[in-house]
C-alpha cells in the first residue's frame, strides 16, 4: 500500500487534533484538604453543624471562641460517628455565623472525617447575617467574592469551599437580596461546579429559586432543598424531582417520626434517588455558657433500622447516604438547557 505525501499530512492533522481535544475528568469533592475523586462507597452526613454563633453579622467575631474549648465539647460527638464509618461530614454552618476553617481543620485532623465547608452568604431570618457590604454589593460582586474563595482559598488559608451555602426567607416572590443571593450562587456555579444548597424550608421559597437558577442557566440538579422537610404537601416532592433538584430531610437529629414517613413516601413513589438525609445537629454556641449539643448518630441508632423493618433494602441505605450526597456535591457545571 502506497502512503501518499497528502495522506501523510491528514492523518497528522487528524492525530494532532485528537491530542488536542480535552479530556473527560472524573468529578470530584472538594473538603479541606482538596479535591478528592468521587466514591461512592464512602458512607456521608450531608448537613451538619459544628459551631453556629447566631450573634448576627454586625457582632460576630472569632475571638468569642477558643479553639481548645470547643474541641473539647465537639470531639466525643464527632468521634462517635466515626464508630459507624462515617467519611464526609458536611458542615453547613455559612460565613458571618460561624464558618471557622481554621477550627474545622484542626477536627478533620484529630478525626479523620473529611470535613466540606462552603462559600456563600445566609440570608433568612430577615437577613441578620448578611453583612452591610452585601447589602450594597451587586450579585456580579458577590459571586467574585465567592469565586476567589474556590480559586485561592477561604481568608487566606489552603482551604477552599466544597459547595455554596445560601439562605432565603421563606416567600414567595423572594425579597431582593435573597434573589441577589440566588443570583449570585448562580454565577458562581457556572464558573466554579459547587452545588448550591438553599436554607429553604417549605417549598413556596424553593420554587421561585429554580426559577431563577434555570433562567440564568443552571440545571436545578445542581440545587439543594436545604430543609424540605418542613413540607407538608408530599406533591411538591414529586415536583421537585421531576426538575432534578435535590431534596434534603435534614432534621433527624430533632425529630424522627415524619422524617420516616417521608421516606416511605419517597420509596413509594420513586424519588428515593433524589433525597437526602442529615441530622442539622451540634452544636457549639459561643453566646451560651452551657453547651447542649445534639449527637450526629439518630441516623445509625435509629433511622437505618426502622427503614429496614419499612422494607428498604441495603441498596437504599446506601443511595441515601452514600450515592446521593456523592453525586450531590459533586462539582461539576450543571447547565439548564
């Protein structure tokens, strides 16, 4: 077989082309030591609080706590979910009322949970935690702000954020700012992958929400219902699966019983695939002298056995705890079409 001089030149071009396409890179999970293939064999708590400081925005300081002294209350708690292979632990807990990365660090390492933590800002409860510059600032603004923290790390450290933590009153339409606030969790994942997960609550708050996200171009898979537990009426659940968002029952560490209900409900009706299941216990409170902390553990102790006498199989568990969350927080840009 002759190989012409012409035949040469496009089977060059053709390799060199090939070699330049870019390749598929497997998503990951951002905790704070970096990034981290997903797998989906790691068992997950996918909203929990280590230290929450409800002081407000315009008072929070750091120096309120002494790192020795809240490990010394949160070690034991965090210990004992390791006992039950916990890996991820998800702290929620958003900037202005007590994201510590510093103090996150130091319990990853007497632990070995990797710990995710998150960019953002919280805006329910009438926006006490929103500082006043944000106030001011545009959702463009915002979303920069956000974006370097991925980019360059939280306040000057390594650590960088492995999803975006926002909050909404919940109404609907939304108040200005927490619209901003979608917005900019909106740039943000277009430029970044982190999943957006919302302190919603019921869904009157959650629907104008995607709205938003899918009009600026972000798939709703991308979104979390922080909160859905709240909701009465199970259609919505159905409705919000149908989008692709995830829905979070996320109050074990409180209340069990509904929680349950919810999850048959779930099972039932073939939207198990899209929920997930956190405890929103703790926590260390530098504003009370006594601290009350609730244990990580009511999904272990009580939960898991009494879906299994509801019938879910292992396969279950493990889509709640351990696929779920992974494929949840995955990071990777989500685009609505």
């Amino acid at each position: 077989m002759i190989i012409t001089n012409n035949a040469i030149f496009y089977i060059s071009a053709i390799l060199l082309l090939s070699s330049c396409q870019p390749k598929k890179t497997e998503k990951s999970i951002m905790d704070l030591e970096g990034l981290h293939t997903i797998d989906t064999s790691k068992t997950w708590l996918s909203h929990e609080h280590i230290l929450v400081d409800f002081i407000g925005a315009d008072s929070i300081n750091p120096t309120d706590w002494d790192h020795n002294s809240v490990i010394q209350e949160v070690l034991p708690y965090l210990q004992e979910i390791s006992k039950h292979g916990v890996d991820y632990f998800v702290d929620a807990t958003p900037n202005y009322i007590g994201r510590d990365v510093n103090l996150l660090e130091k319990l990853s390492k007497k632990t070995g949970l990797q710990i995710v933590t998150n960019t953002g800002l919280y805006g329910a409860i009438n926006n006490k935690y929103i500082p006043q510059f944000a106030n001011d600032a545009t959702a463009e603004e915002l979303a920069k702000m956000w974006i370097d923290e991925f980019k360059f790390g939280i306040n000057g450290t390594h650590i960088k954020p492995g999803f975006i933590k926002i909050g909404v009153d919940n109404i609907n339409p939304l108040e200005p700012l927490d619209e901003k606030l979608v917005k900019a969790a909106a740039i943000t994942h277009l430029e970044t992958g982190l999943t957006i997960a919302s302190h919603t609550g019921k869904a009157e708050g959650m629907w104008p929400q995607l709205e938003i996200l899918q009009r600026m171009g972000v798939s709703p898979s991308a979104f979390i219902w922080v909160h859905a537990h709240n909701e009465s009426d199970h259609d919505h659940y159905i409705k919000a699966a149908k989008t692709g968002c995830w829905i979070s029952l996320d109050g074990l560490g409180w209340e069990i019983d509904k929680h349950i209900e919810k999850l048959i409900f779930a099972k039932k009706n073939g939207i198990l695939n899209h929920i997930l299941i956190s405890h929103d216990a703790g926590w260390f409170d530098p504003q009370k002298k006594q601290q009350n902390i609730k244990p990580y553990t009511n999904i272990f102790d009580k939960v898991i056995p009494r879906l299994h006498a509801a019938g879910f199989t292992t396969q279950d568990i493990n889509m709640l705890i351990k696929y779920n969350p992974a494929k949840a927080f995955a990071i990777d840009i989500r685009e609505f079409k």
